[in-house]
C-alpha cells in the first residue's frame, strides 16, 4: 500500500483528502463523521463578511435604544444574547472542533474587502484554528469598477487577513479573473501560503409563476474538475513553494490521483460526500490506493505534478492547442 502521506500549508496530513466547507462541516457531529472515515483536514464553513457587519450593525441599534432615557428607564435596554451571535457560533465550533478532533482544523473567513471583519481571523486563530482559508467570493456587478479596481481591493483584504494571523493563509479564488493565472500570483505576493482552486458560483433562477428570483444549489459534478486541473498545471511552475488545493468536481479517488498528478498537494471535498455520506472518504481512499498500486506507486509524492504545465508529455494540451484539437474532433452525422 502507498504512503499517503502529504504536506499542505506546512501542515502534515496523513492523505491528501480535505474535506472543504459545507453542512457537513458544520457540526460536531458530522466531522467526527469525516474524520472517522479518513479526512486528512476539514474546512469548517465560512463566516461571512455579510454577518459581522450585519450583526454589528443591530449590535449598535440595540444599544442605542433609550439613549436619550433617562437612568432609571435602564431596565428598558433589550435583552440581548451575545453568545448567538454568527462569529461566536464559528468561534465555539473551532474551539469545540479542535478540542474533540486529532486533524487539522482550517477556519473560513469569506469577505471581498478590507474592513473590521478581519480581526475575526485572528480570533479564529485564538480559538485554536491551524490555518486560515480566506474565500474570496463575489460578483463585481458594478459596470462603473474596472478589473483593476476589483482586483486591488481583493489583495487588500488578502493582506489584510495576513496582517492579523500567524498561521498559514490560503485564499480560495474563482476562475473568472481576466488573468486568472496573474492574480493568483499577485495573491501569493500579498501573503497567501495556498491557493484553492476554485470556488462555485450559484447562480440564481427564476420562478415564471411568482416571478421570484430563486437561490439554487447544485452539486458538483465529476466533470467540473477539468477546469482545476487545468490552472494547477500551468500555475505549478511557476508556484513551486505555494500550497495548491483542487476543489469543484472531487468525487472519487481516481479524480484525487488527476489532481496530484498536474501538481495539487490536496483534494478537497463536498458535493460527493454530501450524496453519499461521510463514509465515502473511506471508498475515495481505497480507490486511491488502488490506483497507486496498479501503477507501482510507492507514495503521492512519487506523481505530484508530473503532469504539470512543464512535465507532461504535451504541454500544449493546456493550452489552446487543445481547444482546437477538441472542436476538431467533433464529427456531425
């Protein structure tokens, strides 16, 4: 049986298998599930940006109720449970995570631009978290801020968290920059120690009876992971001392072996463990191990990234050469 055995962040794993942030993540429960089954890491669920300032803001409407009283009417002032309130629950369930839990505990900060929020990062890093995942997740729908404008408040807030935490930073990117590949490397230089590639936009829908717009999730499907396995391979070269993460379309341990081979020290997980329930990081392990074994591996360090931009056999199946190559493959009855 191969050794497993990888690096992510400058965390020692004990497999490359990461469960990312989801419901499954969300509770004590369920990630005693996952780790049962074999995880190497999880990624608790995000804390919002959104929610820090939200409750922030009915923190100071509270208070400012009776203002103008008078000292007796104190007695007036809301009754207010601190305790509940969103960066707390994240705050206990890292706590509470590391403290039943023998892997790795990552927090997720998601939040697209400097501001008081940041701070939560390092309480999160108080409260016991080994890294920090910072998940740059929006949707720049203002026509009037160019690229440039969205991307440097991006980097701000990357450099931002890294002012406020001590341990490694990894920032969860989508894939729909103009220059992709330029702004993961401008983010490695604003402080981030790891990249995961990528995030998953949710589109929204629209009900045609009540002419509601309708939030719509869908799992990822297998096939979504070509488009990770394309930017690790061609950002591998050039980010030889950065942590890679491949996320979006993990689903069985053949997809893992895919993600290591272009470069990736980690595969990350939700969708396929949300269908088929924690036990399956026991299956997408086997099937690694199996795969490593049927090709003589000794260990993942053996493929990481032999198939990257500079080591696969054709390197122009990255690039455009392989766009041509498929249209031209498609034959029409």
């Amino acid at each position: 049986m191969a050794n497993l055995r990888t690096a992510y962040l400058g965390l020692e794993l004990r497999s490359p298998i990461v469960a990312s942030a989801g419901p499954l993540t969300g509770t004590i429960a369920t990630l005693h599930e996952l780790e049962q089954a074999g995880v190497a890491a999880v990624v608790l669920p995000s804390l919002f940006e959104e929610e820090v300032v939200s409750e922030s803001m009915q923190l100071h409407d509270a208070l400012e109720q009776g203002a103008d009283w008078t000292a007796e009417a104190s007695t007036f002032f809301p009754d207010m449970d601190f305790s509940d309130l969103g960066p707390e629950r994240h705050l206990r369930l890292v706590e509470q995570a590391k403290a039943s839990m023998d892997i790795p505990v990552i927090a997720s900060v998601n939040a697209v631009s400097p501001g008081v929020w940041a701070r939560y990062a390092a309480l999160m890093v108080d409260a016991g978290a080994d890294a920090i995942e910072l998940n740059v997740y929006a949707v720049p729908g203002d026509p009037t801020h160019d690229a440039a404008t969205v991307e440097a408040r991006y980097l701000e807030a990357i450099r931002e968290v890294r002012a406020q935490v001590r341990v490694p930073l990894a920032v969860k990117l989508s894939p729909y920059f103009s220059s992709a590949g330029h702004f993961a490397i401008q983010a490695v230089g604003a402080g981030a120690d790891g990249l995961v590639l990528f995030n998953r936009f949710y589109q929204p829908d629209l009900d045609l009876e009540t002419l509601d717009v309708l939030p719509e999730v869908e799992l990822s499907e297998p096939w979504e992971l070509r488009l990770p396995l394309r930017w690790i391979a061609l950002l591998r070269p050039h980010l030889r001392d950065t942590s890679l993460a491949a996320t979006s379309g993990v689903h069985r341990g053949t997809d893992v072996a895919k993600a290591l081979l272009v470069g990736a020290d980690v595969a990350m997980m939700t969708s396929a463990l949300l269908r088929n329930g924690p036990s399956h990081a026991a299956e997408v392990e086997t099937e690694l191990n199996a795969w490593l074994d049927e090709h003589e591996y000794d260990s993942v360090s053996q493929i990481r990234g032999s198939m990257s931009l500079t080591s696969a056999p054709d390197p122009e199946a990255f690039g455009r050469a392989n766009y041509i190559r498929v249209l031209s493959s498609v034959h029409l009855d």
